[in-house]
C-alpha cells in the first residue's frame, strides 16, 4: 500500500508540472507565519544514504530547503551536502505528509538540512568539532536556523541519531546527553519546539541506543519517538534504504503532527 501511495504521489507531483528554479520574489521579505520550518539533525541516516532515482528529480514548489550558502532552494534529493555521498533521507517525504495533513493550501515547509554522517552526540555541543568533515555541527546547526528564521517559523526539530553511540557505555550516559542537548536547541532557538527522534534501524543483534531513544518522551517534555521496525538497509547494515528512508519520513511527520496538535 505505501509503494503504490508512493507511486500515486510521483505521477501526481510529475502531471503538477512544478517549476524547476525557485523565484525568490515569491519568498515575502519579512517573515512568513506559513512558511513552516523544520531541522534536521543527526547523523547519517537523517542526512540520508539512499540511492537518488526518479522520485529524486521531482520538485514540489511547496517544498523548499536551505542550500549549504544558506539559500533558499527547491528541495530535491539529496538536501543534504555533510558527504558528497549524501543521497535520500527522511527530510522530503517528511515535507510531502506534513502538507497532505494542511488544510491551509497557503502553508509551505522549509527543510534546515545539518545532519553530519558520522558524528557521535559528543560531537553536539557548542564548539564541538567534527573531525571528518571539519564541521562544528551543532553551531552550524543554530547558526543556519536563526537564518532560515528570518523567513519563516521554526515549527519542530527532527533528531535522528545514535549508530555512533549503540554499545553500553555510551548508551548508558546517551539520556543526560541528549537531554541536555535539546535544552540547548531550545534555549538557543528561544522556543519550546517539538523534538522527535527515530530510532536507529534494527540491523545488529544489540540495539541499546534505542532502548534510550524509545524512553525520550519520558525525560524530554513535547517529544516523541518514531519506529524503525520492518525498515530496511542498503546492503551495509547501517543505512535506510530509499524506500525505509521515505517510510522513516512519513512516521516522523506523523509523530510531528500530534505533537503540534496537543499545542493547539
């Protein structure tokens, strides 16, 4: 059922005949309260390892990201830019579900992409450096969302994060950590945002990560957790394929959704 609501969604974007450059006269020049935001953070699974293919080409005018110069650009496949070997995750199925729930037709969605592959959650806190990719991904992270929200309104964070930190020892010190981090996102963002984590894929016999990540909603108020269950990698045992990926995204716009409903 969820390939052929896939396959629907691509002839449907395709007949739509979007436009393929963005006109910037059509972002206003102050901030739009219909201009929905989201980051994205994490490490590699959020920044994506799915194979691009045709669905990857199609642009959806509703849908817009914001480029490594900190434009504002349609969103396309791959959105994020922390590898040159970045590819498709969860960020533009998630854009797609969260505007199938508008009612509002005026409503747009603006994806921050700052996930960095390979980082452990040591690796987001101020004035951590990535040593790989040379980024300081959670400055990064806040300096690229105070950017993006001179357009619009930063709406909910997504959190997809842990491959790094799933054995024992970290996993038992990963609640503080993470906790801590999301006081830091909202301290530094100035909102109660809505967090929601995924879980890491069930690929290895051990998963203690996600024992923590399922307990979230426990020791971070207005969060929640999605599932990877039934999610499927790409040969490597680490990574969401293109399909889990946009499965992935479809369950954290739900998540997101109630989240934004009991705030209403």
């Amino acid at each position: 059922m969820m390939r052929l609501i896939g396959i629907v969604l691509l002839f449907a974007l395709l007949l739509a005949g979007r436009p393929s450059k963005l006109d910037v006269s059509s972002l206003p020049p102050t901030i739009d309260t219909n201009f929905h935001l989201y980051l994205l953070v994490g490490q590699s699974n959020m920044a994506g390892r799915g194979k691009v293919d045709l669905a990857s080409k199609i642009i959806d005018s509703a849908i817009l990201t914001l480029d490594n110069n900190g434009a504002w650009v349609y969103a396309k496949d791959p959105i994020h830019f922390d590898k040159s070997f970045a590819g498709v995750g969860p960020g533009i199925s998630f854009a797609h579900t969260m505007l199938s729930k508008e009612t509002d037709s005026t409503v747009r969605i603006g994806l921050i992409p700052c996930a960095v592959g390979g980082t452990s959650i040591d690796r987001w806190f101020a004035s951590q450096q990535d040593p790989v990719t040379k980024a300081f991904p959670y400055d990064d992270a806040i300096k690229r969302a105070k950017i993006a929200m001179k357009s619009g309104v930063l709406k909910g964070i997504l959190w997809h994060q842990g491959e790094a930190d799933n054995a024992d020892v970290r996993a038992a010190q990963y609640q503080d950590k993470l906790a801590s981090l999301v006081q830091n996102f909202r301290n530094d963002l100035s909102g109660d945002f809505p967090f929601v984590v995924g879980e890491i894929g069930h690929f290895k016999p051990r998963l203690p990560i996600n024992d923590v990540l399922n307990h979230a909603p426990h020791f971070i108020p207005n969060s929640a957790v999605v599932s990877a269950e039934g999610l499927k990698d790409v040969g490597d045992g680490t990574h969401f394929n293109t399909w889990s990926a946009r499965l992935l995204g479809q369950r954290y716009a739900e998540a997101m959704c109630s989240l934004l409903a009991q705030t209403k």
